[in-house]
C-alpha cells in the first residue's frame, strides 16, 4: 500500500521512477516532456483529499473529488468551489536561469514534491449544486499570479507576506499587497477569518515564526538553522524576490527543503492522531 508520508508525485506522472539524475532543463524528465503533479497526478490529489478533508469540515463544507478531473471539490449547501493543487516548492525555471544544474533541480525536487510541499488554491466559485459558475479563473487565480517577474517568481515566502498584508488591509489597516487575485477570491480567504487561521489550517506554521512573522526563506543560515523575517515592502520589488545568482538560490533552496520538510512531519503528526 502506498504511503502518503513517502510518495514522491514526480514518480506518479507516467514518467516511471522520478530519478533526480535524469533531469536536464525546465521541460523535460529523461528527454521526456515534464509533467507537472497539480495538472496530472490523481494520487496527489487523492492525498491532499485525505489530509484536508476534516479540515474543510469543520468550516461546513464537504471536501471530495472524481477519477476525470485534476481538482478538489469543497461544498456547501448551494455553494460550490474548485481548488488546484499549486507546489510550493522552488521553480525549475528561476533555479535553471540562476545557474543551478539540472541535475541539482532534480535534487530537490525528489525532496520536495512530496504531500508537504503541495497547496490548495481556489479556482472557481459555483452555485446551484455547481451548475452555474460565478467566478472563474480567468484574468489570473492566485496560483498563476504569484508566478513569473509579474509576481514574485512562484516564491511563496513572499506569497504568505504578501497575504499576511491582505488580511491585514480587509481588517482595516492601511497596508497595500501585490497580488490582486487575492481581492477576486475574497470570499474564500474569508472563511479562515484571518492570516494566522490561515496558517494553521493550512499547515504552514514552518513558514513563520511563533508570532507568524513570515520568514525569508533566501535568508536560511543551514549552520545556525535559522531564518530572517520580512521586514517593510521590500519583499515585492524584483531585485528582491527575483535570485539571479547561483549561491542566492541555493540558500533559497535549503530553507525551501527545510520548511517543506518539517511542514511535511507537521501533516503527518496531524493526521496520524
């Protein structure tokens, strides 16, 4: 039986056995065009099922999926959302432009594209048991807009800073935040009333520190363990969130693999109670 806790999603796309070794550009595994986990892997979605589940009851909706579609389906009486799967993780493309060999993208994406290295964001909203659709992904969901030089280079470190600004403008403060999608999905964000209800939920504690203080994860000291945490605007300014050196974004790297990583025994506790 397979394990949640040990799956790698890259060895579930119809490429056989991911081998880090065999990883030479963005697009492709093995001279073999790159399939990506959140747009073709039920198991992961079959996991993220699992683990979210009792989660999403406890706000009163059901959390399910189907065998033909790449989402997950959160209900509520009329009400209806879709949610994809987005990584986490590091991106092939920022770590290949920075100088990081193909081989070591491999590296860490054998260590990462596990269950605490994947998120859920919404993609539409529907009403009359899903039939008709009042929000739809286009002009960009959350996931597509926290991506590229438009956004913050798919880092989510300055995705949850930008977020954490969010939350903090609807309750009141002035504060401005980058990604406007968050305004579109409002509605959705709300249902966890807050920035740090939001991490809780979703399990990103490690991505914080115990006052949710959102750490830089290019800042991860691997001698001291430790991080910094965005201070001010800075965070949403290209020269900042964009790594265009190579020493740069293998410090990214390593505070990416250690937050996913312990975000990945955080799940596990949580789930194996």
């Amino acid at each position: 039986m397979r394990d949640i806790f040990t799956t790698c999603y890259l060895d579930y796309v119809g490429l056989g056995h991911f081998d880090p070794s065999v990883f030479r550009n963005p697009s492709e595994i093995d001279a073999k065009d790159y399939n990506d986990p959140d747009a073709c892997c039920q198991e992961l979605y079959t996991d993220l099922l699992a683990i979210y589940k009792n989660q999403f009851e406890k706000l009163g909706f059901t959390l399910s999926k189907n065998d033909e579609e790449y989402i997950l389906w959160m209900d509520k009486g009329n009400m209806s959302y879709t949610m994809s799967s987005d990584f986490i993780g590091p991106s092939r493309a920022s770590a290949r432009e920075a100088g990081i060999t193909g081989a070591e993208v491999g590296e860490y994406l054998r260590k990462t594209r596990v269950i605490g290295g994947h998120m859920l964001w919404p993609v539409q909203q529907r009403e009359d048991n899903r039939n008709s659709i009042l929000l739809t992904g286009r002009g960009g969901t959350i996931n597509t807009q926290r991506g590229g030089n438009k956004g913050f280079c798919d880092r989510i470190d300055c995705t949850l800073q930008d977020l954490k600004n969010f939350y903090a403008s609807i309750n009141g403060n002035d504060v401005e935040y980058k990604i406007k999608a968050f305004d579109k999905y409002k509605s959705w964000l709300q249902l966890f009333d807050n920035f740090e209800s939001f991490v809780g939920f979703f399990y990103l504690d490690d991505f914080c520190d115990s006052d949710y203080r959102v750490y830089d994860l290019n800042s991860y000291d691997i001698a001291e363990d430790r991080f910094e945490r965005f201070v001010g605007e800075d965070y949403k300014e290209i020269n900042y969130f964009r790594i265009p050196d190579k020493e740069g974004y293998e410090s990214f790297i390593a505070g990416s693999i250690r937050a996913i990583l312990s975000r990945q025994l955080r799940i596990r506790d949580d789930f194996e109670k």
